[in-house]
C-alpha cells in the first residue's frame, strides 16, 4: 500500500510532456489567429470587387427608373434581379455564398438609385474555432449629373485588332456606351461620337463637306483621226521623191495623209505623210519631219492601196470631250472607252488643248478598231486646295509614277491650320489617295444620344490596315470641336467650348505603334514599317512631321485650356515604355486618365473606370 501511494506522489510531481500538450492545445488557437488575417483579406478583396460591381449595377441601372408601364414595386423587383446579375458576375469569385443585392431606394424627382445587399464568404482558418463564414454589406448610389456630356472615341481598328482583339473591343464599347449614353435626355444630354480609325478616316457622305469637292471624269463624245472620204492609189513611183497618183485626190499642200494596203511596196504603208507638191491627180511625201521621202530602194509597187486625209499633224487622234477642263501638259487616265484597243487603263500627257478637244500623247487609234461614240471617260489626276481629282498620280519612294484613286476617307491637312481646329470652310482637311492600305470600311458616328446607331457601328466593326494613331486623335478632337458643327445634322453639332454645365471628353484607344502619316492624302515615305511598301507611299515627308511628332502636336492642342476636353487614353496590349505608351501618357490630361489594358478584362475596367469619370451620373457613395 505504501508503495503505491509512493508512486502516486512521483506521478503528480512528474511534468514531462506538459509543454507538448500545451502546444497543441496552443496551436489550434494561433493557426486561428494567424489565418483570420487571410481570411479578412479575402473578405476584403472580395468586398472591393462586390462593391465595384454594385457602383457598376447602379451607374447601368439608373437610367431605368424613369421606366413607365411597372408599378413600383414591380420597378423595384426588376431592378434588384438585374442589379444582382450584375453583381455576382462581376465579383468572380465562386466560394461566395448567399451574395444578394435586396435592397433598393428609387428617387425619381432627384434622379437617384440607390442599392445594397450583402453576402458570405466561407472561412478557411478561423473555422478551426468555430466560425464558419465571414459576411459584409455594401452600397451605392447612382445620381443623374446636372451636366450636359459630350464624349468623342477614337477606336484602333487596323490590321492587329482582327480577331479576339476585335471583339474584346466591341463588348468593352459596349459597356461604356450604355454606362454613358442615358435613354433619358432631359434636362441634360449625353452624346457619343465614335471615330473608327486606321490608315485614315472614313467621313461617308461628309467628304465633300470636309476635304473638298472632287472633280469627276469628263465624258468622250468622240475620238477621230481621218476626214473625207478615202481614195485609191493608182501608182507610187520609185524615186528621189516618192510621188502618188490618185485620180482627183482633192489634197493640198500641207496636208496630213495616212496610206495603207499598197501591194508589195510595203515599205510605204501604215505611215502618215505631209503632202507636197501636189497637182490634180499626184502629190510628193514628206515625213514628219519634212524630209522627202525617198522611195528608190524600196520594193516595187505592184497596185492597190488608199490613202485619206488626217484631221490633224502626224495622224494624231482627236478626243472631243466638251468643256473637259484640262490644260496643256496635264495627265489623264483614260477608262470606259468602247470598241477600241491600247487605250483603256493608261495614263496620257494631254496635248494640243482647245475648250472641248484635245490630243492624247503617244496614242494613235490607227488600226486598234472603230471607236464606238459617247463612250469613254477621260480623269484628272491633281489635285489643288480648292479641287481635288478622282485619281492622283505622284512619284513613289522607289522613283515610279504611280497612280491610286481617291476615296470617302480623310487625312490631315498641311499648312497654317495644320494643329488648329479651324473650320473646314476655312481650310478642308487632307483629302485621302490609299491605293491597297485602304479606307476603313466603317464611317464615322457624329454625336448622337442614339444607342442603337453606336451599337450598330460596334457590331459592325472591321479590323485592317495600318495605324495613323495621330489621325484618330486629331478627329477625336475635330467631332468635338464646335468650328465643326456646321458639317453635321443640327442634333450632332458640339456645344461651345467651355460652356458653363458642360464636360467634354476623348478617349483615344489604340493597340499599338503610330506608323502612317501623310502627304496630299498619300501615305508618306517617313511612314515606319507596316504601313505598306515604298512602291506605294509618296517620295515626300508628311507635311506635319513624323508619326508621334503629330501626335503629340495635336494633343497640345486639343489640351490646351481653352478647349475644356478631357482627354483620356487606352492602350490594350501595349507594353509600358514602348513608343505608343509613351505618347498615349502624353496626351492624357492627367495621369489617372491613362489606362493600359494587357488584356480584355482589363480594358473593360479601363472603360468602366472612364465611364464613372466622365459619365452625367456620379456616384455618390
């Protein structure tokens, strides 16, 4: 019995392995508290994307609460399922329960939507101690600015958007027009202007308005080279001085005569003569250059042959083409012309020039067919300030003539208004010769509240061609600038500058390196890579510098303080420090108002982000 008391009393004085009971009891309680910091991080993460999700709900929401044909609370229900659609596909997280958007406020006279909800995120830590999820609420509030808004978007839609690139654009575009541009347009507007943009413009049916008229071909009513009718040649002598015998040849000194089907003396045919020493029934020949003819070595003359009068000098064609307005040394390039060969297609210098007739250099029509009359088309190709031409021809960096034509798309003009926003009525802006680069297909949008017609033009958005980035920021500018109004529909037209209760706002989106500029509307040899072969630029430099030379100027311009335009920029998938990161941080009126998007998430955010920034709604919480 003593014994075993004894052993009783070590045991209670033994505390060997206490320290690792305790410990494991202590562990359960640290790994607790050190995993509540990640699991608040998480919530926290989670709370900032919900709530960017429900400012997101009530900035796309609002407009819909001057919805008529719902009750209230049919209004309200609406409005809370599709708030928390929104909601729980922006937060993106799938641990998320019970998320719910279940509360909401609708102040129509005060233009504002609130809403709220809540939602649980399950615990991985502090679970260990009895908590199984972690909850926080959110708010926001949506309410109608007391401002007019005017935004102008630039979109790059060159080559290197096609595809993926193309369509993360357009469901981006899509966004910001529905987060900018309000069904209710009263008592403040909000008005959207899009400038698709790649080697140029596309005005559509503004063209005229904006680079000028373009002077079209003139009409061929007929093309001649003989008068009279033919006579029979009777003999051609060999001698000295070729002589003809054509019984009452009714010729005289001085005239143009074209021979032809002379047997064996072949020598003599398909040739245009001077006629010379003539008498009833002879004449002599002299070429074109008044020498005698000298037919002694030719083959003898076996019979047959005709000979009749030209209309003019060495057998020329006439092209009668009434009130054609070319001057002597022009080129034309001639097409549509019927019947006759070796003339459709190509280019000739204009000689011999009176108001309604003139020659073709180096074309003869002898012997290429029977021109058809009132058929043919005779083009300029120059072009001045005032008057452009459907096709232009230059020299291209390889040293070619070359020849494209014109098209419904605009490029920067040179001279004193180059970096201003001067009317086009005052100075037009370049006119546009692309040859294969090509104008965009899609036209511009003037400012216009009109959703439908701004989605429209995004969903038909087509990707090629190269990047004038300078232009889509020159015309950014230009569809918000008032000296332009006056070009579009009365609705379109942009309010003054500066104008009290007004914001004016660019977006300029590109996706990547400035490579096209201009000159006479060709695309320019200081063009970089890409933007097409030297056989097609103009051996000139663009008459307003290189390609961020330009862009740069114009930004000044258009941030300059007597504008009032925000200017914000966007790049998708352009690296930082490269060339167009760098000008798209240059022009952005402020470093908030420049975004970079690596990827399609991304530039919707950068959208979403400059919606609520220059969006008529604000958010107030």
């Amino acid at each position: 019995m003593s014994r075993f008391v004894l052993l009783l009393r070590r045991f209670a004085k033994d505390e060997s392995g206490v320290f690792a009971v305790l410990f494991g009891l202590m562990a359960i309680v640290l790994i607790a508290l050190g995993g509540a910091t990640v699991d608040y991080v998480s919530l926290e993460q989670t709370r900032q994307r919900a709530q960017v999700a429900l400012d997101a709900a009530a900035l796309a929401l609002q407009p819909e609460i001057y919805r008529t044909g719902l009750t209230r609370s049919e209004l309200e229900a609406e409005l809370l399922v599709k708030a928390q659609a929104i909601v729980l596909d922006r937060i993106g997280d799938i641990d998320v329960t019970e998320a719910q958007v279940d509360q909401i406020d609708i102040d129509t006279e005060a233009g504002r939507l609130t809403l709220g909800g809540d939602f649980a995120l399950p615990t991985r830590f502090v679970r260990l101690v009895g908590v199984e999820q972690l909850g926080a609420s959110f708010t926001a509030e949506a309410v109608r600015g007391a401002v007019d808004v005017e935004v102008a978007v630039a979109l790059d839609v060159t080559g290197s958007m096609s595809g993926q690139r193309l369509e993360d654009l357009q469901d981006a575009l899509d966004d910001l027009i529905d987060a900018i541009v309000q069904d209710e347009q009263e008592p403040n507007y909000t008005k959207m202007a899009l400038i698709p943009y790649a080697q140029a413009v596309n005005v559509g049916g503004y063209a005229e308005a904006l680079r000028g008229p373009i002077r079209g071909p003139s009409d061929i009513s007929d093309m001649s080279w003989a008068t009279g009718n033919t006579k029979n040649i009777d003999d051609v002598t060999k001698s000295y001085r070729a002589r003809v015998t054509s019984n009452r040849h009714g010729f005289r000194n001085g005239d143009w005569v074209y021979i032809w089907d002379v047997n064996h003396m072949n020598q003599i045919n398909q040739r245009a003569y001077q006629v010379a020493n003539r008498s009833r029934d002879t004449f002599e020949l002299q070429d074109e250059n008044g020498n005698w003819v000298d037919s002694r070595w030719y083959d003898n003359y076996w019979g047959g042959g005709k000979v009749v009068e030209c209309l003019v000098a060495r057998c020329e064609t006439v092209v009668t083409a009434n009130d054609h307005g070319f001057s002597e040394g022009d080129y034309t390039y001639v097409r549509q012309v019927s019947w006759l060969n070796g003339i459709n297609d190509r280019i000739f210098r204009v000689t011999n020039v009176t108001r309604n007739t003139l020659r073709l250099e180096g074309y003869s029509m002898i012997g290429q067919g029977t021109y058809r009359a009132n058929t043919g088309k005779l083009h300029c190709t120059k072009q001045s300030a005032s008057v452009g031409c459907d096709y232009y021809l230059f020299i291209n960096a390889s040293n070619s003539a070359t020849l494209h034509g014109i098209t419904n798309c605009v490029t920067e003009r040179g001279g004193a208004e180059a970096f201003t926003d001067a009317a086009p009525s005052v100075s037009y802006v370049g006119r546009n010769y692309p040859g294969s680069n090509g104008c965009p297909t899609n036209q511009i949008v003037p400012l216009t509240s009109n959703k439908s017609v701004l989605h429209d033009l995004s969903d038909d958005l087509v990707a090629r061609g190269s990047t004038s980035g300078s232009l889509g920021i020159l015309w950014s500018w230009y569809m918000l600038s008032p000296e332009y109004g006056y070009v579009w529909p009365e609705a379109s037209r942009p309010a003054s500058y500066n104008r009290e209760r007004l914001l004016k706002a660019a977006i300029i989106m590109t996706d990547g390196e400035f490579n096209t500029v201009h000159y006479d509307g060709v695309i320019a040899r200081n063009s970089a890579g890409g933007s097409g072969g030297n056989n097609e630029k103009i051996n000139r430099d663009a008459h307003n510098g290189a390609p961020y030379d330009q862009a740069r100027a114009y930004c000044d311009a258009m941030n300059d303080a007597s504008t009032g335009i925000a200017v914000y920029t966007v790049g998708f998938g352009i690296v930082e420090g490269s060339n167009a990161a760098n000008v798209l941080r240059y022009c952005a009126s402020s470093a908030d108002n420049y975004f970079l998007a690596a990827n399609a998430s991304d530039l919707s955010d950068a959208f979403e982000q400059i919606a609520r920034n220059i969006s008529s709604l604000r958010l107030a919480q």
